[in-house]
C-alpha cells in the first residue's frame, strides 16, 4: 500500500500544481522484508550507492530505530510516516523526522475515556517489538496519575505458536479486572483477538479497547476479523473527508483491485502520500539538483556526510502544507497532534461515539463548522456481548484495623500498588460467591487516607456507601 500511496503522491504532486520543476524526486524502492538487518544493509546502500539525499521509511519502528541511527551520521533525514514508538525520538536522532502522530498523542485520550466510564483498574497488553514495548510505560504511569490501576500488563511475542498465545488467554480470563487495552500491530492484534473470541472474553462484562495502529488498518483487516471484535472501542487521528480524499481512495481501489489486494486506504497510506509531497516540495525549495557530497574525514565505519543534509532536514521541518490527512506541520520533529476520534465496532464498521482533542478533552460531535459540541460526553457505545450496559463491578469497602487481623489484614506494599487483603471474613466471602449460580466482577479497596492509615470506621463506611462515594 504504501509504495503505491507514494507513486500518487509524486505524481499527482507534479501534475496537478500549475508550477515548473527544475527539480524532481526520483524513486529507489528497497524491500526490507520487515527484517532489521536488511533495512540496515538497505539504507547503507540507498546512501552510499546510490547518493540518496533522503530517505522515506522504513514502515516500522524496530528498523526505524536503526535506520534513523545511520541517517543521523551520514546527515541523511530518514523520513517515517508509521514509525509511531515514542521510544523514537527526534531530539535523540536528530534526522529522523516522524511525520505521523506519535503513540503518546493517544495516552490523554485513552485515560480520559477511561475516566468517563469509571474504570478503575485496566490490564495493558502489548506486543513484544520495538513499537509495541515503547508505549506501555507511558501509558501505565499516566493512568497512574489518575488512580488506574494496571494490576497486570503481558507482551506477546510476534513469533509465538497459537498454543502459546491461547495460554496467556487463558490467563487474562482467569482475572478479575475485566477491562483490557490492546496495543498491537494489525497482524500480531487479528490473531489475538480471534482466540480471545474464542475464549469467550467477547461477551458480555468486558471491556475491550484498542490503539492507533489497530484502528488505523482496521477495515484492510477485513469484515472477518471484525467480526472477532463486536463492542471493542478504539481511538485514532480523525481525518477529514475531502474531495481530494475520495478521489485518491477511489484511485487506489482501482489499483488494488488490479493487483488483487485490500482496497481499503488506511491512515498510513494517507500519512505515506502526504510526506512524500512534503518532500518533493522541501527539495524543490532546497534546489538539491545543484548540491554535491563530500567525504568527511573520520573513520572508516563513518558513513559520507551530504553537504546539503542540514539545509534538506531543516527545510523538511519548516514545511508546511494543506494534506489530505489534514495540516501538515511538525513540531519538534514530528507530526503535530491532532484531533483523535473514538469509534465503536458494531458489525462491519466502525461507528464513530466521539471525539478528543488536547484542547477540548472529550466530545461527542463536531457542528458543520467544526467547533466541538457535547464537552466530556460520548454517544453511547454497543459493548461487547451486544449490550449498552457497561462493564460494572463490585466494589468492597474494607476498613484498615490493626487489631482482630485474624478477621480482616490489609498488606500495603505490593509491586503494582494494590493491597493484599486477607483474614476470616475475606475466605468467607470467597467461598460463599463460589456457590453462587451467576458470577460477577468485585474488587476490594482499603478504606485508608492518603497516607495509607486507617480511613474511618465501620459506620463512617456505612455512610459512604450511602452517598454513592467513589471508595
């Protein structure tokens, strides 16, 4: 897809402004198998053979990381419109300009959804790659800050065998907190959503939610793997439909369904035709056709280091222009954020509920001049199991007492920040839910002060309870 995104650009770039180009970008495509080694051997080659003033890729963050390191010697800009992980950063290699969002512009998002629907505790799944690792340490210490609790977090291996994966599955349905966030790839989050389809955790009582990468390739996936997903929630960079827009998706479909491939345009092949726009009138402001390169006198593992280089990366960051993605305009290095939307599986399609912005926070719609309406609500949302009921749970008041803790004992102290809570009373209640004939979602919380002492007593709970407090 993103080639074939590239190729539009380009062309519709020189065809359809009324301008003469003394200069213009030509393409030399490197296939790097999503393997690290060769988009290393790749760059290298891009660069010393074939004197390449700038280079857009590679797709994903794992290789990005190494090719930004080879573009940052050589003062080559490597050019990345998927490398999301904010593991990349431009302040530490200063060539490497990302001119997509950032993963960490869905961080303010996810938490702020969770606090509209009064999660309390999530369980953070990622996969266990350059992309899927550089995420989740932002995420968990922001929800942190807001109370969340992440009481389990698992990485899958993009590698591992489907019993593997379905042991972990198994694992994750076991728990309590039935609330989970998925930060995969499109490939490794499509099987994994099929076995925990078939785990039965798609039902109703869950909570499912997913980031960019995901609900950016959502529909190439295909209505199958949908299908495993009814009720998921997802957030992803709204971008507008335009004239332009349709005409480029229409473009592709008919190029797609030449070659027998998905004819569904993702983000990233937006983002892929925008940048390479963005480019080409970079080099043209530049006048790279008149540079030259010379050898730096350094060691031999040193790469050639571009005379033009440093006038190319920074007239690439001052560019600016109207794409179909929506402003083109990098902050720092990277795309500016933008306005994220929450959508709703339901069937075949995504049903969008709201909107975020960091301006706005939450909001349920846009009027016809694009101001945002219905501050800190979403539509209501279909959850999984077919249901307009969330997911609820029990939630426990359990007064600190430092005498009777034979009864009740509250342990303060673990890794993840919850109590261990244990005594009579607790193993009573334990197995009295067993001979229930429904099950049900509960938590304990410590009725303690900030400081961790005692909260009150029995009847200062009672009253709690009463005024519906938030425990």
């Amino acid at each position: 897809m993103a080639q074939n995104c590239i190729r539009l650009g380009l062309s519709d770039f020189y065809n359809h402004n009324n301008a003469s180009y003394a200069i213009t970008l030509s393409l030399h495509i490197r296939d790097t198998h999503n393997d690290i080694v060769t988009a290393a051997s790749a760059a290298l080659d891009l660069i010393d053979n074939q004197n390449v003033h700038a280079i857009i890729g590679p797709q994903n963050s794992g290789e990005a990381r190494f090719v930004a390191e080879i573009g940052t010697k050589a003062q080559i800009p490597i050019i990345s419109f998927s490398a999301t992980s904010p593991s990349l950063s431009p302040s530490q290699t200063p060539y490497f300009v990302r001119t997509t969002q950032s993963d960490l512009s869905e961080v303010e998002a996810i938490c702020a959804i969770a606090q509209a629907y009064g999660w309390h505790k999530i369980i953070l799944i990622s996969e266990n790659t350059e992309y899927g690792n550089g995420l989740i340490p932002y995420l968990a210490a922001a929800l942190g800050e807001i109370n969340i609790q992440v009481p389990y977090k698992t990485s899958i291996d993009p590698h591992s065998q489907e019993a593997e994966i379905s042991k972990e599955v198994k694992k994750l349905k076991g728990m309590q907190t039935k609330v989970f966030l998925v930060h995969m790839s499109a490939d490794v989050g499509s099987n994994f959503f099929r076995l925990v389809n078939s785990a039965g955790m798609m039902r109703e009582g869950y909570a499912w939610m997913v980031t960019q990468e995901m609900s950016a390739k959502m529909n190439p996936m295909g209505p199958k793997v949908m299908g495993y997903m009814q009720g998921v929630l997802g957030v992803r960079p709204m971008v507008k439909k335009t004239k332009g827009l349709e005409d480029l998706n229409r473009r592709w479909k008919a190029m797609a369904n030449a070659y027998n491939k998905s004819s569904v345009l993702s983000l990233f092949g937006i983002w892929a035709y925008d940048t390479v726009q963005a480019l080409a009138l970079a080099v043209d402001k530049v006048g790279i056709a008149n540079s030259t390169f010379q050898k730096s006198n350094m060691t031999n593992k040193s790469r050639d280091k571009y005379v033009m280089g440093p006038r190319l990366l920074n007239t690439i960051l001052d560019t600016k222009l109207k794409g179909l993605s929506g402003n083109f305009n990098l902050v720092e290095g990277q795309l500016e954020p933008s306005v994220l939307e929450v959508f709703n599986v339901i069937g075949r399609k995504e049903r969008i509920i709201g909107y975020w912005s960091p301006q706005m926070g939450l909001f349920r719609d846009l009027d016809e001049d694009g101001v945002p309406m219905a501050k800190g609500k979403l539509k209501q949302p279909i959850w999984p199991g077919d249901t307009i009921e969330p997911p609820t749970v029990l939630r426990i008041g359990v007064p600190v007492r430092q005498s009777f803790t034979e009864f009740v004992k509250v342990e303060r102290g673990s890794p993840n920040g919850t109590s261990k809570i244990s005594g009579f009373s607790i193993d009573v209640f334990l197995e009295a839910i067993k001979v229930l004939p429904f099950s049900f979602r509960y938590e304990f919380v410590p009725l303690t002060n900030k400081n961790g002492t005692t909260g009150g007593n029995y009847d200062e709970l009672l009253c709690q309870i009463k005024e519906k407090a938030s425990l």
